[in-house]
C-alpha cells in the first residue's frame, strides 16, 4: 500500500491534468469536484466525482462520462448552465443535492454567473430554518417504513438478525436528523457526527448495539430508544400539525402531498416532497393519536365513475401543540399528552387482523373490479397470517386501459381502517415493464408470489401477452442470460461497497463503520450466491445465502453479528470477502470478460457499453475492479466531450488476454 502523501499528490495531479484539458475546451465554462477529495480522505481505491458545467447550448457526446487521468478513474456528467442554475438554486436546505454542493470544491468557473451561484448556494452554513423544518420531515418521512419493517420483523416474524439489519438503516437516518437539527448540513456519512452531537443515545443503538449479543432484550430496547427519540421530536412533525389546523377540516392525503411543502425554492410551485412521501407520517401521527383519520371518496382516473376511499386527516391544534412547540420534551411529559404503548405486550397482533385485512383486500377489488377503466387487479405482498400485524398496508397493482388518464401513479386508498397503498400502470406500460423485468431482479420475486385478484382480458392468462406467469412461484428460476447479468451488477457493487469498508478499516481505523458496511456488503455478496444457485434473491437474502454457503456466510457475517468488533476479526473478514470476488470472477464477470475476449483488442469504455446496448450493467465499477486486480490491462483513448469540442480528455480502454498466467 502507497503512503497517503503520494496517493494524494497523484490524485491532486489527475484533477489538475483533467482542469488543464477542459479548460481548453470553450464548451465548459466551470469544473466542480465532490466526493472524498473535496470534503475527505482519498485513499488508493477512490475515484473521483466531477461535475462539468456547459454552455446553455451544449451537445454532450455522452449523458455520463467514464475518463481517467494520471491513473485515476473519474466520473463525470456535464451539464447546461442553465440546467446547473436551476439545479443548485431549486436544491432545499439540507438535502442531498444541497449536501453534494455544499461539500464540493469549484476548480475553476470562466463564467462570473457560476461562480456567484456557487458562492450564495454551496454553502455549508446556509441552512435556513423553513427547508431544516422541510428537510427534517422528508428524513423522517424515509425513515419510517425502515422502523416499521424492524418492528414488524421482530415482533410478528421474530427475526431479530433482520430487524438489527434494519434498524442499522433507521440510525443512519436518525443520524441525518441528528445532524440537521445541529445546523449542519449531512454528508455522506453522518453517523460520525451524529455521535459527537448525541453520544448517549447514538452509542446506546449504534456502537453497543453493534458490538453486543442481539437477543430479544438487547433488540426491545433499541426499539423503545428509537421510538422515545422520535416522541421527544414531535416538533419535527410541525409543518403536518401547521397545515392541517389552518384547514379546519378533514384533507385528503392526495391534497396533502399536493399543498404542503411549496416554496421560492421551486418556481412551478411543485411540492417539496416526492408523492406518497407523507402517507406514513400521517398514518404515524394517527397512531400516535395525535391527529385523526377519516375516509372520503376519490376517483382513481378521470373518467372513473366508481368511487374508492382514501384517508384523511383532522387535527385540532390541541392534541400535541404543546409538545410540537416546546421542542424536545421529557419521556414523561410526553406520556401525560400522548399515552403511547411502549411495552411489547401492546405491541401484539389483534386477533383477526388478519381476515380485517384480507376482507378488505376483496372489498376494494370488488369495487374496482366494477370501474370500466381498470383492466386488472395484483395483490403484490404477502399477507399470510404469520405475516401481518396491525401496521401491515396491502400493495395493490392496478392495470388501467390505455389512455386512460391519472393524476398520481401511487394512491394511499383505505377500506375498512385498513391501509391499501395502489400502484397505478396502463397496460402497455405494464407490458413493457415485464418485458424488462430481469430474472432474479427484486421485480421479479414481487410479481412471482404475487395474487391477480381479477383480470378482465387474457394479460396474465397462460397464454397472454405477459412474459411469465404472476404469481407462479416456479417462476423464481433464473435463465442464463439474466443470471449474469444481475451477477455482474451484484459483484460489482459489491466491490464499491468492499472498497468503502477498507478505506474505514485501513485508512480510519473505525471498526464499528467498516462492520456497518460489511453488513451492506454482504447483502450483495448473498444476492451473488443465491443467483448463482440460479435462484431469486428475495428480500431476506442473507438467509437463502445462508442454507447455500453455510461455512462462508457464517464467517464473514453471522458469526461477527454478537461480537465485539477489533482489528483481527474485520480484517479476516474482508480478506475472506475479497478472495470470494476473485474465486468467483470469472462467472461473475462472464459477459464482460467474454466480450474483451472475443475483441481480441482494447475496448473504450465508450464501446462496452454500446456493445451492451439496453442491458444495465454496471459496466465501469466492473472495469475499475478488474483492472485493479490485474486481470484486464487499462489503457487510455481519447474522447470528446461535446459534438463541438475541439480537444479531447482521457477515457479508459481494457483489453483482456485469456492466457494470462496470474489470472
């Protein structure tokens, strides 16, 4: 391994090599780098993030470029000016794009416009209060269906190595919200300052619960810390409380995801938040009984003539307002206003939820069944007895006839109190989505246990315009062709994934970090194993890996889960990860690896991915990976970056012998 002095000179010189071509290319006005170079550490395995700014007339060759300088991989998009301004001006406070910006480093500007854009919105202490109230609540609005996963599977699955996978994904959120609500903007990772901010409740479900036995105990109690947490933030939850006291009256979710949300920011007054996104805050705060819910009718289309229901909500600006305005609270504050269960006894499935469940699952198709506009009906999830509690939400697909119109492609509906969330799809958008549909994709295990509830023309019929059965269990096979090209996606983000984990176990020395992304490594490294089988990857991967590789899973996962993490024990495990990549290459890679080798020359990246055409393959991380292990050559071949460009920068090309005598 290179000392850090001389991999940051190498990439210092690549980014300045790469600013002294494009500055020479009239078509680029600004150069902006993100990623660990600009806000970090770099380390031997990084790449580096480059954002180009155009003229407002631009003819990109490419919509994403793959280049190289000085050794050093380099993804680059470019972008309009125009496109750029709006991109940066339109970003909220606090957000991804916002964060992205605010922790990159501009390389040069030759427009004067750029650079007072950059200036007034890269701005790593420009966090104005409405977007931290805006941005607060789209992270929690993520966060929630993660919680009521971990719930679910600990209370009516009694997975506990699943919920402790889950709620790992709860705490990064939690650490966003952490971190907002300190004035900071997020980076990539946040857990870190998270910690500083709030040691004792960040140490109690992130470090101790990392490094501590999983049992029933141990898991109820990071539930209840998580739970408390949320409770002692109701303010978060202001601007839902805010909007519907002015309303003064019961809104529909569809009008809610509509009005609440706008800003300056956004001048076609679209809402802040993606659509549906506050289904679940609602449903949260009823359960809470913080604000009420009620149904009232909706037409799913313009033209329907049947009518469904969807919920809505009421609040008073009593229940809560005390809690939500004085900030954080004491738990037992909290409790006098909201008596919230907390222990597990009153976390226990009612009776029959579900016959309630299913009841209302044929209710609602009975009724769409009637509406002449919507062709099909596809119960998409499980809802065995052992499967639900009083939180599950049925997913319904609807197939709609071809130009009939919609407003939104999702409707939280609700039948009987209980919570229908439908996805809405003309047929030959429908069609189409199967046609693409992979073998072994998450799409495929969905629609393969899945339940036609009606169907009024022969889609699905055995010999219908469907490229396989919904709902045939038989169907999770996966043919050859499909099986490697989910391998090769798989693998390779499995070594972008791998790479992180190094650069936290060698360069940070922060063992609790690499094991949370050894944990997101082995996600993938499962999906490997289970399409190897020919196989579909199913939600709960790590346990069909499980019954496959036994001896390799338990080595570098389950046998790691209840133990406290040191230098020894990571360092096993990713050497054991990494010689799994390279026992395996060659299936993992076979299309790629075949298509080098029957070239019998070097190949642009630009031509792999033409040669490719439609499939989505990972194609660069699998390039970068194989290269750094010797097992492709990479070279360099010119590329230009717009149709007018007048010089050219740097892409990688790899050629691969087959008779090579290290492979």
């Amino acid at each position: 391994m290179q000392s850090q002095d001389v991999i940051e000179q190498q990439y210092n010189e690549a980014v300045d090599a790469l600013v002294e071509k494009v500055q020479r290319d009239p078509q680029v006005l600004a150069a902006i780098v993100a990623g660990s170079f600009s806000y970090a550490q770099v380390w031997e395995k990084s790449d580096l993030d480059v954002e180009l700014i155009g003229r407002d007339a631009i003819r990109p060759t490419q919509s994403f470029f793959s280049l190289v300088e000085n050794g050093v991989n380099i993804h680059a998009s470019i972008t309009p000016r125009n496109a750029f301004k709006q991109n940066i001006e339109s970003a909220q406070q606090g957000s991804f794009m916002h964060s992205y910006f605010s922790h990159s480093t501009l390389l040069f500007s030759r427009d004067a416009s750029i650079q007072e854009w950059y200036d007034k919105n890269a701005n790593l202490s420009n966090i104005g209060e409405r977007d931290k109230q805006l941005q607060l609540l789209n992270v929690v609005a993520s966060t929630l269906p993660s919680l009521v996963y971990a719930e679910k599977q600990f209370y009516v699955n009694k997975d506990c190595l699943t919920c402790f996978l889950t709620l790992l994904d709860v705490v990064q959120e939690l650490a966003r919200i952490e971190v907002l609500l300190n004035d900071e903007i997020p980076a990539r990772e946040v857990i870190q300052p998270a910690l500083r901010y709030n040691p004792d409740f960040f140490n109690r479900v992130y470090t101790d619960l990392i490094n501590c036995e999983k049992n029933e105990t141990v898991i109820q109690n990071a539930l209840d810390a998580i739970n408390s947490y949320l409770d002692a933030r109701q303010f978060i939850f202001q601007p839902v409380l805010d909007y519907l006291a002015e309303q003064k009256a019961p809104r529909a979710i569809t009008e809610l995801n509509a009005d609440l949300g706008r800003s300056s920011h956004n001048s076609e007054g679209a809402p802040e938040f993606d659509d549906e996104s506050l289904d679940l805050v609602c449903q949260w705060l009823t359960w809470k009984g913080i604000i009420r819910q009620v149904a009232v009718p909706m037409k799913l289309t313009a033209k329907s003539q049947i009518a469904v229901e969807e919920p809505a909500y009421y609040y008073d600006g009593i229940v809560g307002a005390s809690c939500a305005r004085d900030g954080i609270v004491e738990a037992s504050v909290f409790d006098e206003v909201f008596p919230v269960a907390r222990d597990s006894s009153q976390m226990q499935l009612k009776g029959d939820i579900h016959t309630q469940i299913h009841q209302a699952v044929e209710n609602l198709a009975d009724t769409l069944e009637q509406d002449m506009y919507v062709v099909a009906a596809i119960l998409t999830n499980n809802l065995a007895e052992d499967n639900v509690w009083e939180k599950t939400a049925a997913h319904i697909t609807l197939i709609l006839r071809d130009g009939t119109k919609f407003r939104q492609k999702q409707y939280q509906l609700i039948e009987e109190g209980i919570p229908i969330l439908v996805q809405l799809h003309t047929r030959s958008d429908y069609r189409k989505l199967l046609d693409r549909t992979l073998q072994g994709s998450t799409l495929h295990s969905i629609l393969a246990e899945s339940r036609v509830l009606f169907s009024k023309d022969n889609l699905f019929s055995v010999d219908g315009d469907a490229n396989f059965t919904i709902g045939d269990p038989s169907c999770l096979q996966v043919g050859e062709r499909d099986k490697y090209s989910q391998l090769l996606n798989a693998a390779a983000f499995a070594t972008t994934v791998l790479a992180k984990a190094e650069k936290w176990f060698h360069l940070k020395q922060d063992y609790d970090y690499t094991f949370l992304y050894l944990t997101y490594m082995v996600r993938q490294l499962a999906r490997i194993e289970v399409l190897r089988h020919g196989e579909t990857p199913r939600r709960k991967v790590i346990h069909q890996a499980l019954r496959h590789n036994p001896s390799f899973f338990n080595a570098v996962f389950t046998d790691l889960i209840d133990k406290p993490k040191d230098e020894t024990m990571l360092r096993d495990a990713l050497e054991q990860v990494d010689m799994y990549l390279e026992d395996n290459l060659q299936t993992l890679f076979k299309p790629l690896l075949d298509f080098l080798e029957e070239s019998g020359e070097e190949r642009t990246i630009t031509d792999i991915y033409m040669h490719f055409g439609k499939r989505e393959l990972a194609l660069e991380l699998a390039c970068e990976w194989l290269a750094q292990k010797g097992v492709i050559e990479q070279f360099s071949a010119p590329i230009r970056l717009t149709k007018d460009s007048k010089v050219s920068v740097d892409e990688p090309a790899y050629y691969f012998d087959a008779n090579n005598p290290f492979l």
